[in-house]
C-alpha cells in the first residue's frame, strides 16, 4: 500500500520535491484533473489516454468541498481518500494532488505542464490553465470520452 499511497499529495508543497526531480530530469509532464467520484471504464480510458502523450501523467483531484461545490449535494459519492487512492492504484498515473478551489488554476500555474488535458466536452479556450500552458509553448489536449460512461449517468441509475 506505501507505493500507491506515496502517489498521493494533500498539497503542492508536498509534492515539490518530487515535481522538482521530474523537472531536473527533463520529463514531459502532463496533467488533467476532476472529481473521478466513481471511477468507471471511461476514466480508465481516457486517464491511459493522458498518460500516453508524455513521460508523467498528474492528476489534480477535487477534494470532498470542491465537489460539494460544484456537483451539489449528496456528493461525492467516495470520500477524496477513496477516489485519490483508486487513482494512485493506476500504473499510468504518477501523481494525485488535491486542490480544494474550484478550478485548478493555481496548481496549474505551479505545475507548469507540458500538455494539458481535458475532457472532449471541452473547447480549447474553455479550458483553464491553458493560456498558461502554451504560454510556455505546451500544448492543450481534449480528449474524447469513450461513450456510454458517465458518472452523472451511473448515480442517476441507482437512485431511480
């Protein structure tokens, strides 16, 4: 359990030292983020999908107030331990760091990735931190979903 769980970083300044390895070492970095409340097939797919476009993949995880702020009530349905440790437990994912604001902005700024990921669902410009991004000449990456799979979809199923 200590290797999956030293994937894991409550803050970004516990998690510089190891940033500051990757940086050293000349790593492609990439990151993405989300709430990943129940993880299903379609995370799995795209996450790998992330990881496949450089040397790091990092996750920025919403923390249980982030959730309740933008998902609503009765949410998340796993606490942010359980969702940090299945995403630790992927052998493509390097690295999951909590934020607790609502966008990651901040832990993009201080990251500085390479690639920048999202979800399909997204434009280019809708996505935060990319402006910082290819400000540094990285690049910004939407990546579709793998149909039928949806958190939303998956909680509205058990409770009708």
């Amino acid at each position: 359990m200590d290797h999956i769980t030293s994937k894991i970083f409550d803050d970004l300044a516990g998690f510089e030292e190891k940033l500051s390895k990757w940086r050293k070492y000349a790593t492609k970095l990439v990151f993405t983020n989300g709430c990943f409340d129940l993880l299903h097939p379609g995370h799995i797919d795209y996450l790998s999908r992330a990881a496949d476009l450089g040397d790091v993949l990092i996750v920025g995880l919403n923390t249980d107030a982030s959730v309740r702020r933008l998902k609503g009530v009765g949410r998340p349905v796993n606490d942010q331990y359980a969702r940090a440790i299945l995403l630790a437990s992927l052998g493509f994912v390097d690295a999951v760091v909590y934020f607790d604001d609502d966008t990651p902005f901040s832990l993009i700024e201080a990251i500085l990735p390479d690639v920048l990921v999202k979800g399909g669902d997204y434009k280019e410009a809708e996505i935060v931190g990319s402006d910082i991004v290819k400000a540094k000449n990285g690049k910004v990456v939407a990546i579709d979903f793998l149909e039928g799979y949806s958190t939303s979809a998956i909680i509205q199923k058990i409770r009708n």
